[in-house]
C-alpha cells in the first residue's frame, strides 16, 4: 500500500576495507579536561560472521553491564573511572569491539594496563559456567524488553532484511546465544586481543604517544 509504486534502482556498493595492522597505535586529541576520556579497542567481525554471539557473550561479560569484569575491577575496586563501558559495532566488511572510560589524568596508565590485564584473562582463562550463563541471561533478557518496543522491533527485522538477507526470529537468536560455549568465548578472545591489533584514542592534556605505545602490549 505505502511502498508499491517505488521504482527498483540499484543500490550503490561501498568500497571495502582493507587494512592490515602489524603494530599497536595511538591516537591522542590534545584537549585541557579534568579526566581523560580513552577508547581502547580491537578490529573484529562482520556483522554476518558465526563468531557473532560468542562476540557478543564476551563483550558482556567483560564491559557490556553495570556487573561487568571491567566495571567491578576499575571503578569498583580502584575507583579510578567515573565510567567504564564495553560496545562492539558490527558493519558489512568488518566491525571492533572498544572500551570507553573516562579516568583521573594520574592514573591512566594504571587503567589502561588494568583494562589490558581484563581482555587478557578472556583470552587466556576460561570463564566460569555461572558467569556464561549470567552473561547470556542478560543479552536474552535485554532482547526481550526491548521487543517491548516497536522501533526496536522494526530495527531487528529491517536491518537484518537490509544487511543480512535473512530474517531470524526472536526465538532463533535466542537459541545462538545459548549454544555459545565457553571454549567459544575463549577463542574468540585469544584471535581479538593480541598486542598488534590494539589501538588507543585518548582526549585528554597528553601529547607524546610514544608513552602509551610503551603500555600497550598484553
């Protein structure tokens, strides 16, 4: 009724990326502020990649909730960010998976080395069934109360029309997620967080990169 009279054009394409990281990298925006804002992140997947949901499971249990590794270990215990958070972005051709905090200027390294020390153990040490199965409770519960929302329910089917070509039901990603295994988790996590992938963008009063390339290595 809306849409039928629209004509059929053809789509542009894009230009994929094509990058290949061979070393950490810094990024600093010389800025006078009373706490360094730092986004610490790696390349990942494609938002059509089977790693999807491991991806997902890792990033909440790392950073994705209020009761997340790096939450409880950097503002909890250390009180040294006023927030801290971990996103993953998915696109066509590639996606990363950062960690955004906002720390005291005279602790940033310290948090950074401690946010570098958490992606680690994901990479190095199994997580806990119970801390799986809390992490995959909380991205099926999320799903859930969000499809108490309609423009949350037209984001997951037009998207998934428009970039995945497949349409998967509530019940069918519920399912992914909970087929994600620990071993899963661990090996998405040893193929992310290696040394060379890293990269670091900092806001904050700092100028020489070369001091944080110094502390960013696992």
């Amino acid at each position: 009724k809306h849409f039928g009279s629209l004509k059929q054009r053809d789509i542009k394409n894009f230009e994929k990326i094509s990058s290949i990281q061979a070393e950490p990298r810094v990024r600093l925006n010389f800025k006078e502020t009373e706490q360094a804002h730092l986004a610490l992140g790696v390349s990942a997947y494609p938002v059509d990649h089977p790693n999807r949901y491991p991806l997902a499971v890792l990033n909440t249990l790392l950073g994705g909730v209020m009761s997340s590794r790096l939450f409880i270990s950097l503002r909890e215990r250390q009180g040294l960010a006023y927030y801290v958070r971990s996103t993953v972005d998915e696109y066509l051709d590639t996606g990363n998976l950062s960690v955004q905090a906002g720390v005291r200027l005279d602790k940033i390294d310290e948090s950074v080395k401690i946010i570098l020390s958490e992606m680690a153990r994901v990479a190095n040490e199994e997580v806990s069934a119970v801390e799986l199965n809390k992490a995959k409770e909380n991205l099926k519960g999320k799903l859930i109360l969000e499809l108490e929302d309609s423009k949350e329910v037209s984001l997951l089917y037009s998207l998934q029309e428009l970039l995945e070509k497949k349409i998967k039901s509530p019940e069918e990603i519920i399912t992914k997620i909970d087929k994600v295994t620990t071993s899963a988790v661990l090996q998405v996590g040893k193929e992310l967080f290696v040394s060379e992938k890293l990269n670091l963008a900092i806001i904050a009063p700092f100028k020489e990169e070369s001091r944080f390339l110094e502390v960013l290595k696992f």
